[in-house]
C-alpha cells in the first residue's frame, strides 16, 4: 500500500510518475500519527534533530547507505561528476554535482528559467491575504515573507514553489540575470517539505528556517528567491556573491542532505507564467521541470493571460 499516493506530470514526456519514498514507514508515523505528530511539532522539527541527522550522515561509515540509496531512490548516476564509491560520505552523495551539460540554459533575455530540477506548482496571481491550504500546505505572503513591506510589494504577483526531492540534484541556481543582494535568513523549524501528511496542514512555509535573496533583474522587476530548510536540512548554503551581477543558470547555492523547496516571487505584472505549468497547478498535480528550462516570458501584449 503506498502512503503517500501524490503524484506529479513529467513535463517531457505528459505522464504522470510517483517518487519512492525513503523511509516511508517511519514518515508515515511523523506526519499520521496523533503520537508522531506531536512529536514531529514538539521535538522532531526543530534544529538540534536536524543537525544531528547531518553530523551522522558527514561521517565517513554513512557512505555505506549510498548503493541501496542510489538503487530504491532510483537516482540516475549517469549524471553524476563522481561515481558511487567516490563519495566521502553520504552527505557528500547528497550535495554531489552533476554534468550541467546536461541541463542547458534556455536561452535569451525574455525567457526566466527553473532555478532547480524540482516539482512545480505556480501561481499566476497571488494577494496579499491569499491563505494556501493546496496539497497540506499552510501560508500567506505575510507569513511567507515576515515582512510586511515585501508582502505589500508582491501581492498580486505570481509565485513558483519549486519541491526538491531526497534523489534530485540539491543545488539551486539564477533564474535570470540580475543584480543579487545579501541573503536574510529567518530562523525557524525543520518540517519535512514533501506532502505526507494526510491528517494535518503541515506549516512548512510559515514556519521553516528559510533565506530570500532580492534579485534586481534585467527583464522581470526584482525577484524574491526563497529557500526553505526542511527535516534533515541543517543548513542552506549560499555560493554567491552579493552586490553583483549574475547570469542566468549561474550557481546560487546548495541545501544539505533532505529535500526542500525554491519560492520565486514575481511583481504584479512582471512575467507570463508558462501555460503548462499553470494548468496542472489549477488541476492540483505537481510539474517536474528540469533547472534551465522555461517556467515563464516577459508579458507581451500578444501573449495569452497564464490560465
């Protein structure tokens, strides 16, 4: 029996496909359990676990769990700069780089580009007061943000939440060029960012550690870029430099060990959301995009309206 039945299309191919899920059974209990959820808020959330999890998993006997890892997580090695037995640890395996040949950038200055290989939900209009319950997700810009100035400046926009998974590439990347400022960090828990929860509207995105970066760009106003920490995640690494210029697919930063999450924010009118994209997120299904593809063009007064 799966636990999780969620599913997601894979844009490259209109099927729809499901992630195996890495310790179901004890997720299951986390998140559907009146006992492990409580648990999960009280204890299991917070930094110390998550920390820890990542001190066990830098150390060099975790390198053992990589081949059955690789093997039910169905990871595609071929991607990969190292092979299997090269890794320090399985935290090294985690953060491993990948042959970015393989994800080129879609070119040219109107077009914005998935930060991230990851599942995709976007939102072509989002106000201020706008309360997201999809899919146990539970947030508003305000508690989003915890700003109440970028709260103002992004109602009305558009948002792409970006859902990592454990097997996927874990670094993230410049949608577009621009001008990058210092990275914020707002402090806060270490909830699992993938839907487990039948029960419970799991409060991820108000409430995880997270970091937003402004963007100043070129062709799509100035973008919020949000990473969210999540269970297992100790720690967001950012690998650029603020106060100057990136291009697009220029590398941004990496999370540690477990999945998480990419929020872009868009200002009111600043960019047309891909048709595709729009269509499954309004059907409540999850788009798998690959870092470098399109998720959105500058408008145009040609262009279809993001259904």
């Amino acid at each position: 029996m799966n636990r999780f039945p969620s599913t997601w299309v894979d844009r490259h191919t209109g099927q729809l496909e499901r992630d195996p899920i890495y310790r179901g059974a004890l997720l299951d209990r986390m998140y559907n359990s009146a006992l492990g959820w409580f648990l999960t808020r009280m204890i299991l959330s917070r930094k110390i676990v998550s920390q820890l999890y990542g001190w066990m998993n830098r150390r060099r006997r975790s390198a053992r769990k990589i081949p059955g890892f690789v093997s039910s997580m169905r990871v595609d090695m071929e991607e990969s700069v190292r092979g299997v037995g090269d890794f320090e640890s399985f935290s090294d395996f985690i953060t491993r780089e990948i042959e970015l040949s393989r994800r080129p950038i879609e070119p040219g200055p109107g077009v914005c580009v998935a930060p991230a290989d990851a599942r995709i939900f976007a939102y072509p209009f989002v106000g201020e007061e706008t309360r997201f319950t999809l899919k146990q997700i539970g947030f508003d810009l305000r508690t989003l943000l915890r700003d109440d100035g970028l709260a103002r400046r992004y109602a009305n926009g558009s948002m792409i939440i970006s859902r990592l998974y454990l097997a996927d590439y874990h670094h993230f990347h410049f949608p577009t060029d621009g001008i990058a400022g210092e990275a914020r960090t707002i402090p806060g828990r270490y909830y699992a960012t993938t839907r487990y929860s039948r029960r419970w509207v799991v409060p991820y995105l108000a409430e995880n550690h997270r970091q937003i970066t402004l963007l100043d760009s070129e062709n799509f106003g100035r973008i919020a870029i949000i990473e969210v920490g999540a269970f297992t995640i100790g720690s967001i690494r950012q690998r650029f430099r603020p106060g100057r210029r990136v291009r697009k697919g220029d590398h941004k930063g990496l999370f540690e060990l477990g999945g998480s999450m990419v929020v872009l924010l868009f200002e009111n009118g600043a960019i047309r959301l891909d048709p595709d994209l729009c269509e499954n997120t309004r059907a409540g299904t999850e788009t798998f995009v690959r870092l470098g593809e399109s998720i959105g063009r500058v408008p145009t007064s040609e262009a279809e309206p993001c259904p």
